[in-house]
C-alpha cells in the first residue's frame, strides 16, 4: 500500500479521478445547497427556542427574588414579633 502510493499516477489514472471529480460535482453542490436550505429552516426555530428560554429563566429569577424579598420580610416580622415578647414579658 504505502509502495503505491510513491508511485506516480498514470496517465489513466489521472483521467478516471478527473472524470469521477467532474461527476461528483453536482453531487457535491446538491449537498451543499440541501444543508445550506436545512440550516436556515431551522435557524428560526432554534431562536424562538432561545427567546423561550430565555424568557422561562427571566421569570424564574423575578420569582425568586419575590419569594426571597417575602421571605426576608416574614423574617423581620417574626422577629420583631419575638423582641416586643421578650419586652413585655
């Protein structure tokens, strides 16, 4: 295998590769042009799943915070409710 491969290519040689190059070619363009088509059909979508997403962790963190400010508040309250028992008693 490796001997061939320092032997030069014949002259037929050359031509086959040349003919199965040209043949090949539309092939190659059809191939091109289908992945192209698909990369663009799906490039909407993929954003609108983006912006979903993006939206869904939005809300998620807004949530978050609200519970965390509730909870902080709940705290302060329960607290301060403890501090006038201690007072009073």
């Amino acid at each position: 295998m490796l001997v061939s491969s320092l032997i030069p290519a014949s002259q037929k040689e050359r031509e086959a590769a040349d003919q199965l190059k040209t043949a090949a070619q539309p092939l190659a363009t059809q191939v091109t042009d289908a992945a192209k088509t698909m990369a663009q059909d799906l490039k909407e979508p993929a954003q609108a799943a983006m912006d979903n997403v993006k939206a869904t962790a939005t809300d998620a963190a807004q949530n978050v915070k609200t519970e965390g400010q509730q909870a902080a508040t709940d705290v302060k309250d329960r607290a301060t409710d403890a501090k006038d028992n201690v007072q009073n008693t």
